[in-house]
C-alpha cells in the first residue's frame, strides 16, 4: 500500500519518523506545467539510525562553588545527546560515582 509522504519543490528529501531497521520502497514522480512523469520506484531501502556524536553541554553546570552539609544530597542536571544515546559514567577523581556515592 502507497502512502503519500508530501509534495515538494525540491530535488532532495528526508522522510521523517521511519522504523530503525524497517525496509521501505518510495516512488517518485516529476511534475511540471506539461505533466506528471511515470513513477520511478527507489528501494529497497533500510532505515538506519541516524548517528550523531556524544555531547554534553557544560553551560548547565553551576557556575557558584555549592555548599552543603555533611551527608546532604546534590542533584546535578547535565544534558546528553547523541544517537545512538551514550553510555554515561560519572567520576570522581579515578573512581566512577553510583547514584547512591555520596
């Protein structure tokens, strides 16, 4: 079954929101004023994930020394991306931290 993705006027496109690792068949017709071309089929095509590299955005880090007491907890927001989504580890000095370190 065909379905229609969009109409563009353009020569490239990217279809969005496709299945990791699903097959997909596309068909693509030329329009002008004179007419519609025959379809030309393209495919088979595998959706692969799209990679992109680690990144971690320090800015979202205190810029103030933080004071707490002896035993207290701190919660420390740090945004990661990449795809596909990274491996985290959190250190302090050679040792990794678990979420229950203090």
């Amino acid at each position: 079954e065909w379905v229609k993705c969009t109409q563009i006027n353009a020569l490239r496109y990217t279809v969005a929101d496709l299945i990791p690792n699903q097959e997909y068949v596309f068909r693509v017709y030329a329009q002008n004023m004179g007419a519609v071309s025959p379809p030309a089929e393209v495919g088979p095509v595998i959706a692969r994930e799209q990679l992109a590299p680690g990144s971690i955005d320090l800015e979202a880090l205190p810029s103030e020394e933080i004071v707490l007491k002896e035993g207290g907890d701190v919660v420390v927001n740090v945004p990661i991306g990449g795809a596909p989504r990274p491996k985290v580890t959190w250190k302090k000095g050679m040792g990794d931290l678990r979420e229950s370190d203090r």
